[in-house]
C-alpha cells in the first residue's frame, strides 16, 4: 500500500478517539483539585468504518468499540491500523475508568501496530504520544508526536497530542500553535476544549469560557456533551461560583451518569454550599468507583475539615497506595505527588519530587508543588521565586495565591501576604476546605477582615 493510500484509507475509514482533555485530562489543570492527572479525559467514539458490519455500529460505546477491535483482530490480526485504534482506546478507557492497568495494553496495542507497519503509520505514533501523555512522560510524548506529523502533517490527534506535551512542558507558545493547528484542522469539541485552556492559563477567562461554550454547542456525542459541560462547571467553580457550577456538574451527570469528574465537581460544589452530607456521600461513592489521588484527597481534605481526622487519614492512606499502582503501570509522580508528601509530613520526598518534575514536567501546577516543597522545607527565600514562576504565567488560580501568602508570612512580608491570600479568597472562596479557613484565619490575625 503507498503511502498517500495508506493516509487516505487511515483518515477515512478511521475516525478515531479524538481525545480531549484533561489530566487537558489528557492532561488539563484547570481546576484546583485535578491538577495535572488524566482523569478529565472524554472521546469522541466513533466506530471506524472498516468495522462496520463486524460486530461494531456507529455510536458504540468505548466498552464495544474495544471488543469489536478485539474482535476483528482475532481474525485479521496484521491490521496495523486497528491495532493502532486499539492501543487509543486502551489508553482512553484507562483515564475513563481511572484503572492505569489499561496502559500496558495499550503499550502492546501500539508495538504490534507498529511492528507491522513503522514507516507510515501516523496513528501509532499518536497513541504513544496520548500514552506518554497519560503516563507523564511529556518529553517522550512530545517525541512521538512529531515523529507521528512528519508521515501526516494533517493529523488533529497528532497536534492535540504534540499541544498537551508542549503545554506540560511549560512551553505555552509552542502549545499554543498546535492547538491552534488542531482547531484549523478539526474544530470540535476535542480542539475547542484545548484551546478554551490555553487562554484560560493566560488569564483569559472570558475567551475560554466563550470557547468551551462553543465546545459544548458543537458536542457531537454524549461524550463530549458531558465533557463540556463538566468543564464549564470548572470554569465557574475555580471562580468562585459553586452555584452555576453544581448546575453544570449535574447537567453533565444527566448526560452521562458514570462520569467520575462530574460527579467529584458536584461534590466540590455541594460542600462549598454547605450541602456536606450529600458531598460526602457523593465522595464516598466516587472513590469507589475511581480512586484516584485527586478525588481521594479532596475526599480526606473535606473530612478532616469537619473533625473527621481518622476517616480522613483513611483516605490519605489510600493515595499512597494508588500513587504506587499507578507508578506500577508507568504513571511518572506529579504535581499532585508532591503537593501530598509537602502537607502530609515528608518536605524531604515533596521537594526531591518535585525538583525531578521541573526537569519532565515543567508545567504551572509543578511550579507551584516545587514551591511549597521548599516552604515546608523552610526555604521560604527560595520558595517565593518559585511562586512567582507559577503566578506569572497568569493562570487564575486561587491556591497559588494562598501559598504565595503563606510563603510571604513566614518570610515576615505582611503586606504581601495580605494581598495574596485576599487574592486566593477573592479568585475562589472554596478553592480548599482546609486551606481557605487557614487563608481567612491568617487574614484576620493580620487585621484584614476576609
């Protein structure tokens, strides 16, 4: 098959999991709470052509879309292509069901896929950058990309894939024009949600809400209907507007009943109203279904705000133990990583983490974790340089804030911690349960009414 076929027939006949995200979700840190995991992830599903009549029907789900390619693999196992989808999908149903055994198999998916076909095919390489993405190996993921856009320069996945990696790598600019080649090529809700963050890091609020509204507007699926709804969701809360955000949450509950971040955004919303019992239940609910570290903490941190310290540690024991699952399966620490050792007793392991995830993952949220690491290390002279890399970037974001003010306190600086802890309060009241009573506490001892 020539190459220009192999394109041809690849894009056609293979309209393949446009994986939006996050962990952005891919790998997306809008919000306080999710940081940088991939648990934010929705997919455009579509059944590849060539599947058609083979057990598969436009629409399926991700559950039936990977049995069907299992399927036909089990007959035409030298279809490199399906393998490819295969490995995509792999990679899809672990950020959907927050299960990183997922990962090996996509690994093996894409190292069939590119066994029988290494020159030419584009979409291997676009798995093993979402992989990568996934995993956090943003340098890898990045790798993968451009290997994958010098056999097909027209590939949406490919620049989404290349956009996350150069996002996570702190190189927003370079982020910034992949997204906006990914958009040119294929505006959907995949395309539309990146480029909503990338204005929301800068600050931008207004244009990525105008953005994730379009998103939502043009959602072909239940999938991305739910995704932009969600992500609009994170837009008000992280504003400090829980109320429209529960709206949204459980608007995208409604489309999509099993959508782990929504049902955690309804919990955030639900505690910041003061509806604690339904937040906590919906918690608990949630961690069953997708212990991620993320949602384990929020869990514990809404716990031990309200005296719960023993159920609370209960949940803070668990993100140890998921931390090493996903490290089992290839997932490299992360900010949410670091932030965890900083605030729950080892400053040693919070600053080595963190110090190794600038040189992988340079991204705000790392510059934040490497700065509190050095606060609870009592390297405050150190940790407010650190901040100011974070709050520089212009990210919105009201826990950068709050640590630049506790910073600025222990550094006897009271002016400014005054208008960096008012600034947390005021970006997002709610932005912690722990964390915004000490922000107001700290207020008040230094005669600011918060």
């Amino acid at each position: 098959m020539t190459r220009r076929r192999k394109l041809v027939t690849a894009t056609a006949g293979m309209t393949v999991l446009l994986l939006v995200a996050g962990t952005f979700g891919v790998v997306r840190s809008s919000t306080d709470h999710d940081h940088d995991l991939p648990v934010t992830g929705a997919a455009v599903a579509e059944v590849p052509a060539a599947l058609t009549g083979r057990g598969a029907t436009p629409g399926a789900s991700l559950d039936e879309l990977i049995a069907s390619l299992q399927t036909r693999l089990e007959t035409t196992p030298n279809d490199d292509v399906s393998w490819a989808t295969l490995g995509l999908a792999y990679v899809q149903q672990a950020r959907v069901t927050i299960d990183p055994s997922y990962y090996p198999k996509a690994e093996g998916a894409l190292d069939q896929s590119l066994a029988l076909d290494a020159d030419g095919n584009f979409l291997a390489y676009a798995g093993l950058s979402a992989l990568a993405n996934a995993r956090h190996d943003f340098i890898a993921a990045k790798q993968h990309a451009e290997r994958g856009l010098t056999i097909n320069p027209y590939s949406a996945i490919l620049y989404g894939a290349l956009g996350d990696a150069e996002t996570q790598l702190g190189d927003y600019t370079a982020a910034s024009l992949a997204v906006q080649r990914m958009v040119d090529l294929s505006p959907d809700t995949s395309s539309l949600s990146r480029a909503s963050y990338s204005w929301e890091l800068r600050g931008d609020l207004d244009r990525a809400t105008a953005l994730m509204q379009r998103a939502l507007d043009d959602a072909p699926t239940p999938a991305d209907t739910a995704f932009a709804l969600f992500q609009l969701g994170e837009l008000r809360f992280n504003a400090g507007d829980p109320e429209h955000a529960l709206d949204l949450y459980r608007r995208a509950l409604v489309v999509l009943p099993d959508q782990p971040a929504a049902l955690a955004g309804k919990a955030r919303a639900e505690a910041a109203l003061g509806q604690v019992e339904t937040a906590l239940d919906d918690y608990a609910r949630l961690v069953q279904r997708a212990p991620d570290p993320s949602y384990l903490l929020e869990y514990g941190d809404l716990l031990s705000s309200l005296g719960r310290t023993d159920e609370a540690q209960q949940q803070y024991d668990v993100v140890e133990v998921t931390q090493q699952l996903f490290a089992s399966n290839g997932v490299q620490p992360d900010a949410v990583a670091s932030l965890f050792a900083a605030d729950h007793g080892d400053a040693a392991a919070a600053l080595a983490a963190a110090r190794a995830g600038l040189v992988t993952n340079p991204f705000v949220t790392m510059h934040d974790a490497y700065a509190w690491a050095l606060h609870r290390s009592g390297r405050d002279a150190e940790a407010l340089d650190a901040i100011d890399d974070a709050i520089s970037v212009g990210l919105p974001n009201a826990r950068f804030h709050f640590h630049a003010g506790e910073i600025a306190l222990a550094l006897g600086d009271h002016a400014r911690a005054r208008l960096e802890l008012a600034t947390a309060l005021r970006i997002n009241p709610y932005f912690n349960p722990i964390d915004a009573a000490i922000a107001r506490d700290a207020l008040t001892s230094l005669g600011v009414p918060a």
